[in-house]
C-alpha cells in the first residue's frame, strides 16, 4: 500500500461520509498494520485517527471486517478483548473496519470513525466497494 492508493481511499471515505453528513476521521494502514495515511475529520478529538487505525489494524490482522469478527466472537467476549495486548499498535474492538484486497491479495485496511459503529461500517465498506477492493 503506498501513500497514493492510501490517500485514494481517505479521498472516497470522506466523500461517502459527506454525503451522509458525517465528519469522519479515516486510516488506511498496510498489510502489516502500519499506518500509511491518518486523517483526522474536524470535529474528532486528536484521537480519531488512532481510533480508526485500530479498526484497520484489527481488520488487517484477520483479512475481515471488524463486524465480521465482533458477530463471530459474540460468544466468546473474552477473546477479542486479549487482542488488545496482543496485537502491537493495539485494536479498536468496533466495526468500521475492513481490509483492502488488490488481485486477490490483502495489501492493507481501512478504519473509519466519527459516526456510530454501523455508520463507520457502512463508511468502510462502501469505500471497499466503489474501488473494487474487497473480496467476498
């Protein structure tokens, strides 16, 4: 993931967000979990970026969506909280999440947040869509 593709995708998140009057905060991070883009929205605290690179570095871990994961360990609410340690930069246990997959392979994640779990949901992966770059 470089710095053009990354800003690409913070471009199309900011305008899905605007469109539904959100003012989010966007990270696009590599494959590894490495930020490569944090942009702040106006209204976040200085957190908002690192926030939404915890999404993305969760989602980029898995190669799922961060909702996707939350469902599928609702029975175990233990497990993800231990992910937090684990996992170096830390998580943000909250859906807006979602890798980013180019050729059939993850080459990094996005995190939104700003809105309310499922409007960063919807955010992320509609961004993942338009650009063609999630896999099923």
């Amino acid at each position: 993931m470089d710095y053009e593709r990354a800003m690409t995708f913070v471009t199309m998140a900011k305008s899905l967000a605007a469109e539904d009057g959100v003012e989010c905060s966007v990270a696009v991070l590599d494959a590894a979990g490495h930020p490569v883009v944090l942009a702040r929205g106006k209204a976040d605290a200085w957190h908002g970026p690192y926030m939404a690179a915890g999404k993305a570095r969760l989602a980029a871990a898995f190669r799922k969506s961060t909702a996707q994961l939350l469902e599928g360990w609702a029975e175990r609410p233990l497990y993800p909280m231990s992910l937090t340690e684990i996992i170096p930069g830390g998580v943000t246990l909250n859906k807006g999440g979602y890798p980013i997959f180019m050729d059939g392979e993850c080459v990094g994640a996005i995190g939104v947040g700003g809105g309310s779990p499922e409007v960063d949901d919807s955010i992320a992966r509609r961004t993942v869509e338009a650009l063609a770059a999630w896999k099923k």
